[in-house]
C-alpha cells in the first residue's frame, strides 16, 4: 500500500501519514545490530545531482541495511573488526569522489595523482592495479573539467527502458517498442511511496 492510498482510506494528507512512517522507520532503525555481522557489501546510491550519494552497507547474512548516521565507519570497523586493507579500501574510495566535485581541472589533477600515489603505495595489490588503470586513463579522466558531460542521463533513460520492459512484460512488436523509448523523455512518472 503507497502513502497516498493509506492517507485517501481515513482521507488524511500525504504529509501527516508520511511524518507518522518517517518517526516509526526512525524509532526502529534507530540503532542497527551489528553484533552479528560477519559480512557486508558496500555500494553508492545516487540520490541526485551534484554527485550527491548515499552509503548503502548491507549485511550479506540478512540482506538488512545497516547503516548507523553516527560514527557510522568506526562502529563498523569495530564490530566487523574490520582489517587495515579493508578499512584503507573504504577510505580511498571516499577519497576518489572528490576528484569529480573540484572547481578546476588542476585541483582535479592533484587529488588524482596525490590518490593514486597513496593507491599504489598501500600494498593492496587491487588497489594498485586500480591506481595504474587510473594513471592510464587519467587524461580522460581530467577532460572531464573540459567538457563537463555525464552519463548520469543515459543511466536513467537505461532505468526508464527497464521499467517500461517490465511493465508490459515485454514487447512482441520491437518497432512499437522502440518508439516507446523514443516517447519516455515526455512521459511523466508520478512518484508515491
């Protein structure tokens, strides 16, 4: 059941059930358990413009998020007893994203080369295999601050086609299809929950 069709049963606002959800979702998930914990997964969801993201730690045992606000990386560390090339891993990765949110290609140039020199000298084999594919590509990587072009866009057009596959189970007439996809940048999609 969405928010809207809960709020339209006792014909009370969106908001008012949306804040009633919010406060229980927060009560519950307030502190997570991570006693048991043995493995996780970590991921980035976009939640915007402005390579705006979101730290999705997920415990592989119970497919539960687990993410805590508050020292959200030391608690992990702690009861995951997390190893240093694990825990260097993590951070390095942070650290990469500010490349893509400097003001200038220069600034840009000296997180990247300052990252990948930290990268290479972890002794993390995978982390300096990362580093060299980096310094191969690290024009094209810079030329990012040239022409700032993302495929942040394409990305969600690919998301688009999949939901529209999904929603009609597919399609038996591939030219109907297609210009499905020519018709999504005007279609207008509503979003509840």
């Amino acid at each position: 059941m969405t928010i809207l069709d809960a709020a339209n049963h006792p014909g009370v606002s969106w908001d008012l059930i949306k804040e009633i959800q919010k406060h229980y979702l927060a009560k519950k998930y307030k502190s997570p358990r991570l006693k048991h914990v043995t493995r996780i997964a970590i991921d980035e969801i976009s939640i915007g413009k402005g390579h705006r993201y979101l730290t999705a730690v997920l415990n592989l045992k119970t497919g539960a998020v687990i993410n805590d606000q508050k020292n959200e990386k030391e608690r992990l560390e702690e009861a995951l007893g997390l190893d240093k090339p694990l825990a260097t891993a993590y951070y390095l990765k942070e650290d990469l994203r500010q490349v893509w949110i400097r003001g200038c290609k220069s600034d840009a140039k000296t997180i990247l080369t300052d990252w990948i020199n930290k990268a290479l000298s972890t002794g993390i084999a995978m982390l300096q295999k990362f580093a060299k594919t980096l310094t191969a590509y690290t024009f094209g990587i810079l030329n990012y601050y040239d022409c700032r072009i993302s495929t942040g866009p394409l990305e969600g057009t690919n998301n688009k086609i999949k939901t529209l596959q999904r929603q009609a189970y597919g399609y038996r007439d591939i030219k109907f299809f297609k210009l499905k996809i020519h018709a999504l940048h005007e279609a207008k999609y509503a979003l509840v929950g």
